[in-house]
C-alpha cells in the first residue's frame, strides 16, 4: 500500500465506528459486533479489500432491506456429523459464525462437523471462520460462492465467482498454516490497483469482451471476466475453473441455494433481491487421527520456510504468514493505515447515519 | 497421442495381462484385480500416465518387497464420521477401495465420512476413489501426497508432491462432476512429452536449478522443481502452492505418515523402503442437505457446458469431459492403443514374470 497518509486508526476505534454504523440501520448490537469482529480483523491482516471497504456495501443492503440484520440461523436437518442451515438472509458473518460453532461441536462429538448453509450473505474472508475451530485444536474450512466473475475455461462469459476457500490448521505455540485464496488466479480489488497505476496486467489475470487474455486493466475492470487460478488452459487454467466448481458443488449446489449464473449480480449499491448465497463450514479433530498433529504441523511449517530461496531477500512463506507479519506492522505502528478514499467513504457513511466520525490517533 | 501403432489392446485384456502380471509377483488375485481395475481405467480415460505406464514401477516395488501385496489394511482409531487406517504397506488401490468403502458406510449412517490412511503407497488417479461414492448416490473426495517434485513459490527446492485432490459428484442419468487434478501446473509425463516433442516448455510449468522459470523440457526434466498451480508469483502461484500444502495437512501430517520431504524420492526401478504416503477419503451424503442435489448438478453442467464459447470449435468441458469422451472413443475403436514404448515394456515383463503376452485385436 502506498503511504499515503499518516493518520491512523486504532483497531478497536475501527470496530467501533462498524459497529457505530450497523447499529444505526437497526442491526442488534451483538450482530453488530460479529460483523465488525470480522471486517476489523480483514484490515488487520492488511486484507482491505475484505474489511472496512466492504462496510458500505453491508449498510447498503440492510437499508434496503436485502439483508435482514437481525435474523438468526435456523438448523433444518440434522446428523451426529452434518446440518443443513438456513440463513434466513442474516449476515454474513452471523450466519457464518453460527455454522462454524456447530460444525466445532459435532467434530467434537464424531470427529467432523460439515454444516451447509442456504440464504446466506457476503461472509467476509473465509479464513476467519477456520480461526475458530483452531482455538479449539481442530482443522477449520470454509467455502462460499459468489456473484459470476470468473470466466471457465474456453468460455468468454463468466458463470462462476471467486469462490474462496479457506483451510487452517494449528501448529505449536500459536503458530499455523492458513490458506485463504480465491480460486481466481486474482481478486477483482487487484486488476483495480493496476487500473489506478495506470500499469498492464500480466497474462493470466483477465479476459477481454471476445473471451481473449488482455493485459488492458481498463478493459478488464469493464468486461468483469477473470481467469481462474492458473490462467489459460496451456497453464492448466481448467484446474482453477474445477476448483472455483467444486467450491460451488460444495456450497450453492449442495445447500440448494443459488449457484452460478443463477447468483444475483455484484453490487456495491445495495441489490434489490436476496443474495441467497451457499457457504460450508467444516471442522476436523485431528485427535481422531494419529496423536501429535500440531508437532508435525511445527516440523512441515519450518522445512517450507527453510526451502533454500531463488532470491535470499525473499524467503519461502507458509500461508497466512504474510497476514501475521500485517498484524504485527499494525500492532507496532499502533493503527490501521486506510486509503483517503476509504476515509471519505467513512466520513459519508458517518454524515449519512449520524454517527460519531472515526477518529485518529 | 500421435497415431503411431495400429495395434489396439481390448480393455479387458489389458486388465487380464495385469492382473498376471500382479499374481506373478505373488500378489492374491482379488488385489491383483482391484489394481488392475483402477489402472486399466485411467488407460480407458485416456491418462495414461496413471495406467499401464505405472504397472512396472509397481511390479518392482513388489518384487523387492518395499509394498506387500498381500496385506489388508487395519482401522486404528473410529468414531461414526471417521476412522484413521494402517495401511501396512498395502497395494495402494488395495488400500484405497478399503477406505473409501468405510467412508460410503459412514456417510451413510451420519452424512458424512472421514477417513486417513498412513502407511499406503502410489494409489494411482485420486478420482478412481470418488467413481465408488459417486456410485452411491454420494459425493466422493479423495487427496494423496506423493514424492517431493513442486518448488513452493519462492524456493528453489522441492519440498511437496504433485499431491492431487478429486472430487466427484453425481448428476441426473450417469452424467457427473468429477474433479481430478494435481496442484502443480502439470504433472511429470507433460514435461515428458515436450522433451520427446524436442519441444520448448510454456512459462509457469518448472523451474530450473537456480529456481527461475525455464522454458527447457530436458533441464526442468533434470532439475525436478514442478511449479505450482498458478506458476510465479505474480501470476498467483502461492495458491498452488498453498493447495499442494492443504493436501499434504490432510494427508501426510494428519495421518502421521510421511510428509514433505520426509516422503522417500520417486523412483521408477523398485524403492528400498516403505513409502509410508499419506491418504484422505471423504464421502458426504447430499441428501442430509437439500433435497434434488442430482438436478441441480445437472443444471449447473448445463449452464457451464452452455456458455459462448471464446472459439466455437472448442467447446467449454466440465471436469471429467473429456475423459468420457476418451471412454467413448476407445470403446468405439475396441480397444486401447499404447504408446510403442508402452509395448514394449509389456513385451520384457511378459519375459521377466514367465506370462501370456499381451495380445492386440
């Protein structure tokens, strides 16, 4: 991120602004602060394309009446190991919290939980549902599907979404191994950055209107067609598009709510229908497997960072370490650094909901 | 495959010389037919790497005891949802179909079944797991670590498998979404085939012994860095990477087999130590979601299969297309055709194990 500015935001003044402005649209407080937990904790991994950033889209959709803000999860159908959850159109991040805490208590009892939710919202990062289940010593993963913006291989129209999917695991004294990743070869807020800099994008990242790579960010941006993970198929592309369908098998499929081209457009406005995302949480004890589980998560952790390095500036990273040492940055400068364009969306969002402004350090 | 032989092998004798060739090594028929079985199949899917290819690499293995082909693989510890299996050095089909098969029980009795087996070997394509789920009217998952080939993004060493994951699940009249794919840009035998072609690589499919991209089939043969799903970073390969790091979880470390570069090298002459892999197998029972999970899936196929495509003439897949199509196509010739170094090495195991030559149509 460029350095911009030098005004910054404590992470619980953050918090408090988020939860300042959901509870002006009617949110109750508690759902207030699940939903701002967890844009909050975006921003403090340096995710801000998850964080604040989406806060006006949220407030948007309660005020029309898209996202009922109050509402909670209902369980359908129910196993030792499974469930089956409506959403109820609620938030994303109750909705999500709500299934995680389930599925944690069934591996509990049976040594999986796999909890599938219908009618739900945009849920945030999806690693931040795994963090859950590692605080209590289990494999956390999470998928959901999303708006049509990734264009399958051999296809010059998008009918799949970024569909990300998360898994975390614990290893010893705090230390883990996070994947969080779009099952785009990139997110949406990246081909943007390109657009502002006014620089090309590589091959791989996007399609134009006739279903070609372009390296145009502007008519990228405008054609709203990534490529999925691995590019064109000469790069094995179709294994990002098989992996953006099995994230889409696995959530609007198999929760029987709405599922590729049939998921509503994007919009940052406020969309007039019911998202009626599907989501899975899932939680493993590793405890019902062979003993030791997190020493070997240590011992794997240290031979990836240790791989010898094509550039010794640049050492080997195990997922979800780049977000740790984001937290760590934040935590020393003692603020949360936004964009000015971010902070002007703040100041509206304040002006609009009579809120107290967010304030700096 | 270039049209080089006209000499066609009927499936079922390619299965017959197979399963010979097994019992020759002292392997009892019935393992003998469910290895055939699995690699008979992925020369009828036209993955030939995954078939006969492996049959010597396997007969050797056995002939120097490093697998024991007449094992029976032995639950450790059980709960309704999962078991955590010894393999004990079992054939890896033998292994495998075991698993797989307690994994369809559970899931039907609590929706879902988790199952990992340490001490397995090579159980060739990880989508052979899901056609027995998928069979049963349920979704099927299978993941395998293998032998140390992908350079994590950043490193100049190996330090994961190609570690393949598939998923399969079942749509209206036999029609199916199966998924199965290694996390690395692409497997050895595509290398393989560029080198033989005297033909350059594309960027993002391995690295040279400096850790930088190499467009040279023979030293990125040599050298035995594979990039990962993604290639560079810049074009996202940390989430290859970060795949090939989620199966190696849920596999090696989680079994407690090897993992990592803890997993003894690829070797095609016979290896002189157990392989001790690592292996999940997961069956889920849509039906404890929503119900008419088939339809939709089939009209999620639909919708994919339909989209404009970027050339007419080439048509968008979804994942197992084309191996049906490679199904129909040999079933309509009458049989399989190999390669004529294929042939060949049939031709000196019929000699070495004293059986009946393969026969052509």
């Amino acid at each position: 991120m460029a350095q911009v500015s030098q005004k910054l935001v404590k992470v619980e003044e953050s918090r408090r602004f988020m939860i300042d402005c959901f509870m002006a649209v009617k949110v109750p407080k508690e759902h207030a602060e699940q939903q701002a937990d967890l844009l909050v904790a975006a921003d403090h991994r340096g995710h801000f394309s998850h964080g604040m950033n989406r806060l006006e889209m949220y407030i948007n959709d309660l005020d029309k009446n898209s996202t009922d803000g109050a509402i909670i999860p209902k369980i359908l159908k129910e196993t030792p190991a499974t469930a089956w959850v409506d959403g109820q159109n609620g938030l994303g991040a109750v909705v999500g919290n709500y299934c995680m805490e389930l599925a944690i208590k069934k591996a509990k009892n049976v040594g999986v939980g796999w909890v599938c939710a219908k009618r739900s919202n945009h849920y945030g990062m999806a690693g931040w549902y795994t963090n859950r289940a590692m605080e209590e010593g289990l494999i956390g993963m999470s998928m959901t599907n999303t708006s049509p913006l990734m264009a399958p291989t051999r296809s010059k129209e998008a009918a799949l979404g970024t569909n990300p999917l998360a898994l975390g695991a614990p290893a010893k004294n705090g230390d883990k191994f996070l994947l969080d990743m779009a099952t785009t070869a990139v997110a949406v807020g990246k081909i943007e950055i390109q657009r502002r800099k006014n620089a090309p994008l590589p091959d791989g990242w996007a399609q134009d209107p006739s279903g070609n790579v372009t390296n145009d960010a502007n008519l990228a941006f405008e054609t709203g067609c990534l490529m999925p993970l691995g590019g064109s198929e000469i790069t094995s592309g179709y294994k990002g598009f098989g992996l953006g369908g099995l994230v889409e098998v696995l959530c609007g499929v198999m929760a029987g709510a709405n599922y590729s081209t049939h998921v509503r457009k994007w919009t940052h406005a406020g969309a007039n229908s019911e998202a009626n995302l599907g989501q899975v949480f899932i939680a493993v004890d590793p405890n019902q497997f062979a003993d030791g589980f997190e020493e070997r998560m240590t011992d794997m952790n240290g031979i990836l960072r240790n791989c010898a390095p094509t550039d010794p500036q640049k050492p080997v990273l195990v997922p979800g370490d780049k977000e740790s040492q984001n937290m760590k940055e934040v935590d020393l400068a003692g603020g949360i650094q936004y964009l000015p364009n971010q902070l002007q969306t703040c100041d509206n969002l304040s002006k609009r909901l009579n809120i107290k402004p967010l304030q700096f350090i």
